[in-house]
C-alpha cells in the first residue's frame, strides 16, 4: 500500500510512518507530550493508492502488539486505542492500524474508510460480500451475533490457506455492532 495524502501540508507525517511528537514547554511543571504539529490527535485526512483507491485515516496513540493491519478500537473523546477485543454488544468505533506502533505515546494513521488490509484468523475463508466482525483480539473473522462489524464487508475473497493472514475490508466509518434484541 502506497497511501499520499491528496490535500499535503508541510510536516504531515506518511500514512505508514510514525510520529515521537515533541513536549510542550511547561515551565517548571513539565510539559505535555504532543504530536508534532501540524499534526493533531484525532485528525483525520484523505489519501489514495494506485491499487486501492482513496480512504481516510485518523491519527491515534499505538497499542501493545499492535501490527500493520491489526483492528483496533479508539475512544472519541481521549482517542485512546486498544486491540479490538472479543466480545458483543460494544458499540465503539474501529480503525486499521497502517504502522506496527505499539507505543501509547508514539502517534500514526489508522484506516477509517476506503479498502484496507486486515489482519485475520489464518484458518478463515471469507467471500466477497460477506459480513465481518472480532472473533480474535485485533483480528477480522466471519461474524457471531452481537460482535459484527457495522460498516465494513469483505471487498475480495480471502481463502484459509497457510500464511494467507489478511483480507480486504472495505470500510466505512466502522464500528462495532451494538445491542441487538
């Protein structure tokens, strides 16, 4: 994946790199360790690829083990990440990691639309089409009830063979599946 930025700034970091940011003067208190600007936690752009098209990214922490293409979950109010765990009935919003940072204090992009590359279960055959969720932490699996991925299907077929350990995704805005009655 060749991901550009289609509206380029000076000092954008690139969607499969990694930001240490920098420490905010504080005086004698310290300072806050930031994204170098003009990065800024939560923002979100638009970059596209020769092969798969344009997708937005959202700038976020890393997390413990965290892989290209591992499917994390973030808050959207203090942008924290984690690997997105098993369970139903969560309804929080989802992200592909572009960078293996598994740092909480190291910044990079995670795919929020577009067809993304992610981590699966090695032992899962998917079809086109078909519907998505977490049936392993940080990895895409066939769905369960109440642990579907809203917003995101397989965008081409991705069989069990040894080593084949992704998939396409096509995303949009995704998020895991809520309450179900």
């Amino acid at each position: 994946m060749a991901y550009t930025i289609t509206d380029p700034q000076l000092g954008f970091l690139p969607i499969s790199g990694t930001d240490a940011g920098f420490t905010t003067s504080g005086g004698t208190s310290g300072g806050t360790l930031i994204p170098t600007p003009p990065l800024q936690l939560g923002q979100i752009v638009k970059a596209v690829d020769p092969t798969f098209g344009t997708g937005e990214f959202i700038l976020l922490p890393g997390v413990a083990s965290c892989v290209v293409g591992s499917v994390v979950t973030y808050n959207t109010t203090t942008f924290t990440t984690t690997l997105s765990a098993v369970g139903g009935n969560v309804p929080q919003p989802i992200a592909i990691a572009m960078a293996a940072n598994t740092s909480t204090s190291v910044w990079s992009w995670f795919q929020i639309s577009g067809v993304a590359v992610v981590k699966k279960q090695c032992t899962v055959s998917l079809a086109a089409g078909a519907a998505v969720g977490v049936l392993s932490t940080g990895l895409i699996a066939g769905t369960a009830s109440g642990k579907e991925i809203e917003g995101a299907m397989v965008a081409a077929v991705a069989s069990a063979t040894a080593g084949r350990t992704s998939v396409r995704v096509l995303l949009n805005r995704p998020n895991k599946q809520g309450r179900i009655t």
